[in-house]
C-alpha cells in the first residue's frame, strides 16, 4: 500500500514516479501525501501519471502537465522556502512556502 509506505518511509527522495491506479479513489490525495510527509527533498520533482479526466492544476505544488492521448503526466516540485508572520499575539508563525521559484 503506497499511503502506509509514504506514511512510514525514513527515506527522501528527489525523484518520484507515480503510476497508480486511475480509478483509484484516493489519487487526487496521492500528491498530498507525499508533500505532507515530506519524502521529496527540496528541489525534488514528483511525476504521476493518471488519465486526462484527473485535473491537478490547482494543487499548490503543481507545475505543468504532459498529454499522450489519454494519459496525463502532472508535474509537481517541492521548494522550500521559509518565511517569517507577523502575528499580533506574542510569538511568530513560521510558514513554509513549499512553491517553487524559478
């Protein structure tokens, strides 16, 4: 099961090849995941093929995508960049903005 592995994984990684099912139910999530649990380095590029009905688009670390006839290949880089909020409590909010910048 890919979610259990990306769950547990020590590992990181700068290149992921995705090809799961495409009636999967959960593969819109799979991006999500990845990013959450931060098995891609800085830098690092995530491809998933999926069919051209799964729109990726609007994910915030998505790039562009590839079409073969039925077959999509999204896109996706994780960039980390950390920037400091100015809050109106006593303490910062650290965010990390994981775009990219080219």
């Amino acid at each position: 099961d890919c979610f259990r592995f990306i769950k547990f994984t020590k590992e990181t990684y700068s290149f992921i090849f995705a090809d799961p099912p495409y009636n999967m139910p959960q593969l819109k999530d799979l991006p999500n995941h990845i990013f959450e649990h931060r098995i891609l380095k800085p830098g690092g590029t995530l491809v998933v093929e999926h069919d051209k009905h799964t729109d990726f688009e609007s994910h915030p670390h998505f790039q562009n995508y590839r079409q073969y006839g039925r077959v999509r290949f999204s896109f996706f880089t994780f960039t980390l960049i950390e920037q400091i909020v100015p809050t109106s409590s006593s303490f910062n909010l650290t965010i990390f903005d994981l775009s990219v910048s080219e």
